[in-house]
C-alpha cells in the first residue's frame, strides 16, 4: 500500500469542507478499501474500509470506542460495517492508515503536509509509532544543539531537507508546521524551525503576512509577529559577531606577525560582510565559516589572527544559539519540554 496520501489542501482553512458544498459531492471510496474489512472510516466525503483490531492494536483510543456497544440497527453502514466520521481531512486519514498498514514505509522521504498529520493524528489518536515517527524527522531537522544543528547543516548545497520535502511553491507548510509544532506541544523544535522560517522568507512576505511568493496563504498576526521580532533580533545579533570577530583586538595579540596588513584585512572583511548582509537581507549565522574566511581575498592576515577570528566567531555564535529562543518568545532552552505519548496509553 503506497504512503503517499490523497493531495492535502493548501491551508488550514482550505481543509474545512463546507457542509452544503458537501452535501453535493458523491461519497468516494479510497485507495484504503479492504473487502474483509469491518469498520469504514469516512473524512469529508471520502471512505475507508479497514480493520478494527489493526486500529485498536495502535491507538487506544480507536480500541476504547471499538469496546462501546454499537446500535444493532445498522442505520448508518455501509456493505454491513459500521461508518465513524472523523472530522479531519482525507489525505490526514489516509496516511495515518497508510502508516499503520505499512510503518516502514515511513523510510520514504513524506511532505511536510504528511509529517504535520502524523503529529495531529498521531496526538488526537495517540498512535505512539505515528507521533514518534513525525517527532523523530523533525528533532533531526531542527536539532537544539549547535554542534548537531550545524553538523547536519553542513555539505548541503540548498537549504532543503532530508527526513521531510517540501515541494516547490509549497514553502508555506513549514509555517503551517510551526503552528502545528506550537498547538501539539512540541517545543524543543521551535527556535531551530522559527529560525529556519524566518532566515527563508523575505523581508516582504514576513511584513504583508504571505507564506509563499506564488500562493496568496496569509499567516497568522501572531505567526507575523514572532517571526518578524526573531528575524529583527537574529540580524542584530549577526552584525554583533561581525564587529566583535573583526574589530582590532585589545590589546593587540602579541603572536600577529604584520599589525598592519592584519588590521585592514579586519577592516576589509568587515565591509564586505555587512555589505553582503545589506544586500541579501539573509545571513549565514550558524553555517561553517572556516571555509568562507580561507577562500576570501579580503581576509590576508596571519595565521594567528585568522585563527582568533574564527574562535571569536564559534563563541559568539554559542551565545547566539544559547539566546536563540529568546529571540522568539521561546522559554530558554533548559526549560522547553515535548509532549510525548507513552506506549499502552
């Protein structure tokens, strides 16, 4: 059975089905339809035919409405099974059951609309391996660690993914899933992702509100504001490391072998950096910078004052990252905690 689930609407507002609307659209059955099943699941007009006991195994909950007694009547059933409405979207409920059918097929690389649902579905239902699976993607991609964020940072030619996709023109999931990530209580995720929102959108789509340049989705005032407030912060913070790295020592180190070539070299990569900085409007706050300093024809200086940069520059970034939730309105990182849910709940 393939996980790859029935397109996922745009919005959170685009998965709210209109009853009258609805009324109008024949009942379809799902790629999800089991012939010996004994329970049909139905989400806006969409049906699945799937088996209670595999349902009960993985979510308590399922298993304490299975244990209610049904009406013997058999009003509302469909080739004699009985029909649960669930008040999700489809393309939730089919890679919820999709992940059921098949946990391993979770090695496939979801949407970030999949891995939103497996958190929803998973907490609502607690299906623990759903919510595990979704949790565990994204501690990868927004780690709370330096080391470990920059590690897995490092080598990637584009600012992508590798445990989840975003497709192109579809970059206003991630701040569907920052909301998500707030609204389920996962917050050890949130100044990595927040950071990682805000570093991708420009200046204009924070201000007016936009998700993306090619949708018309509008985040929330809430969203705006954190996101806007934390990229205001980040920036300040960057231009802060460029002047403490580049600024003359004091007093000079006594291991600089040409004061003078070093002290314009300094001057020289602290105008192209914050000229960069003006004209990208983005930085590279918590990327290698190793790499950058040695190719640079701007930074000729001795070795010792090229090796002060760049411990000067590894210090202030950790007191960066250290700040980092504050600069979102997060609690520090000490006091963030996850929601989790226990196995047999």
């Amino acid at each position: 059975m393939s996980a790859g689930a029935t397109e996922s609407s745009s919005s959170t507002k685009r998965r709210r089905v209109d009853a009258e609307d609805e009324c109008d659209e024949p009942i379809v059955r799902s790629r999800v339809w089991f012939k010996d099943g004994n329970i049909v699941l139905q989400a806006q007009r969409v049906q699945f035919r799937f088996y209670q006991g595999l349902l009960a195994t993985y979510s308590p909950f399922f298993r304490d409405v299975f244990e209610v007694p049904q009406p013997a009547d058999g009003a509302d059933a469909v080739e004699g099974c009985p029909v649960m409405r669930l008040q999700e979207s489809a393309a939730d409920v089919e890679y919820m059951l999709n992940f059921i059918l098949e946990p391993k097929s979770s090695k496939q690389t979801p949407s970030v609309a999949n891995v939103i649902a497996g958190l929803q579905m998973g907490q609502k239902y607690l299906i623990a391996a759903l919510w595990d699976d979704a949790v565990e993607r994204l501690r990868y991609e927004f780690p709370d660690r330096l080391e470990v964020y920059q590690e897995r940072r490092e080598g990637r030619e584009k600012p992508g993914y590798t445990r989840f996709c975003v497709e192109p023109g579809r970059t206003f999931w991630l701040a569907h899933l920052l909301d998500t990530a707030r609204s389920v209580g996962l917050q050890t995720i949130m100044p990595a992702l927040c950071f990682r929102v805000s570093e991708g959108s420009s200046i204009e789509n924070l201000t007016q509100g936009l998700l993306d340049d090619i949708t018309s989705d509008v985040m929330s005032m809430h969203t705006r504001n954190v996101l806007l407030g934390g990229r205001i912060k980040t920036l300040a913070a960057q231009v802060k490391l460029i002047r403490v790295a580049f600024s003359e020592p004091q007093p000079p180190s006594q291991e600089c072998t040409d004061r003078n070539a070093c002290r314009e070299a300094r001057r020289r990569m602290f105008d192209y950096l914050l000229e960069t900085l003006e004209k990208e409007r983005s930085y590279a706050l918590f990327c290698p910078w190793s790499e950058r300093l040695q190719v640079s024809p701007n930074l000729k200086c001795c070795v010792a004052c090229a090796e002060t940069i760049l411990r000067t520059v590894k210090e202030e970034r950790q007191v960066i990252w250290d700040s980092l939730p504050s600069f979102f309105g997060l609690p520090s990182w000490g006091e963030l905690k996850d929601f989790s849910i226990a196995e047999g709940d």
